[in-house]
C-alpha cells in the first residue's frame, strides 16, 4: 500500500536527509510541491509542542496526513541551550552561521564539551497525533570542522566518531543522527 505523507518545513536539508530513509511505498510531500512557501508558526515552550504545532498547522491547512520534525542542540554547559531555540539562538533572521559563532564564543573557555542533538516528529495519521524521538550524544567542538550538512553540524561530534557531522557524507550521519533514529521511529510505525 502507497503512503503519502507532507513534511512540513521549509528546510531543504531536512527533507535530503529523511528521503533516503524511507522504504518504497511512503512517499514525502514536501511544501513546495504544494505551492507552499510560508514560514510555519514555532512558538512552543517545547521541541514536542513545536513539532506539533508545525505538523497541526499543515495538517489543518491541507487536510492531509503529516509530519514536522522540531530539532534542538543541548548543551550542559549552557544549561540545555540552546535546545528549543537552536533556530533563532542568534536572534531573529540569524543565520546558521551567527548561530554557530554564538555557541563557540560562549563555549570558548568551557572543558565540558558535552551536548546533544534531539529531534522529536509529529505525525498526524487520520487525526491521530504520534510522536516519535531520537537522541545522539557527543561533543562541541572547539571550532568549525567541514562544510556538509547544515546548522550546527560543523560542530558537533557525534560520541566514538572521528568527525563532525559536516565532515560527513549524509549516509554516513543517516546512520547515527537524531533525525534518522526518530525517523526509522516512524518509518517502523507505518510499516
Ligand atoms: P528546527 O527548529 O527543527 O527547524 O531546527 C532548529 C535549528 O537547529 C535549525 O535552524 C538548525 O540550525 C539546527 N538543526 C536542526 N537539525 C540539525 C541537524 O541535523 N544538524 C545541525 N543543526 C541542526
């Protein structure tokens, strides 16, 4: 049986990396096929209620079955930040890059460089809301390593790995990364 699902998000690296994941028979929507180019409200206290209000907020406009996904990067030092503000952590209309510059500059005199990635996706599935998590622990870096991938993966270092994630080619992060593991999740879900 063929399943289609939107992704609702705007980011063209998400929808590169959860592609691959999926078996044949699910199929990814994403918003621009749908002739949709508005930024999604993303004002949750949480990476659970704002997967949920991404997801609600496509589920509602198209009434399709859907999912978002609500990433954040913890850090213990910081006290969990940036976590859920990893988007904006820089400020309003920053980019990765200022993102980035603001976690090494206040990470630049800490020895305790452990962190996280978490995701958390939001399925609706015929009116039923799910979630599903995936968690990978490692390190900040003390400065950007690589230039694949997206936001903070320059860097992060996933535990017992040589490289950052943007060191890596996408199959080999898909085998380890937050988003694959709630991904897979969902994917053994829809089976
Ligand atoms: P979002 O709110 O889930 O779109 O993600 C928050 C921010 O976290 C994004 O703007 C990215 O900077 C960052 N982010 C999300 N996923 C990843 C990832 O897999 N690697 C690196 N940074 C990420």
């Amino acid at each position: 049986m063929k399943t289609e699902l939107i992704f609702a998000t705007n980011n063209i690296h998400k929808i590169d990396e959860i592609k691959p994941l999926l078996p044949i028979g699910i199929n990814i929507i994403s918003l621009d096929q749908l002739l949709f180019f508005e930024d999604i409200p993303e004002t949750g206290n949480t990476l659970k209620e704002n997967a949920l209000q991404k997801a609600r907020f496509i589920y509602n406009k198209f009434e399709r079955n859907c999912f978002a996904d609500d990433t954040g990067l913890e850090i213990d030092a910081l006290s969990g930040r940036p976590g859920v503000y990893s988007a904006r952590y820089a400020g309003e209309h920053c980019s990765f890059v200022d993102n980035v510059n603001k976690v090494l500059e206040e990470m630049k005199y800490e020895n305790n460089r452990k962190a996280r990635f978490r995701t958390v996706i939001a399925l609706i599935y015929n009116d039923i809301e799910y979630f599903f998590e995936g968690v990978v622990e490692g390190e900040i870096l003390l400065d950007y390593a690589g230039v694949v991938g997206f936001g903070y993966d320059p860097i992060f270092k996933p535990v017992n790995q040589l490289y950052s994630f943007a060191e890596m080619p996408l199959v080999e992060k898909n085998k380890i990364s937050h988003r694959s593991i709630a991904a897979q999740k969902l994917v053994d879900f829809l089976k």
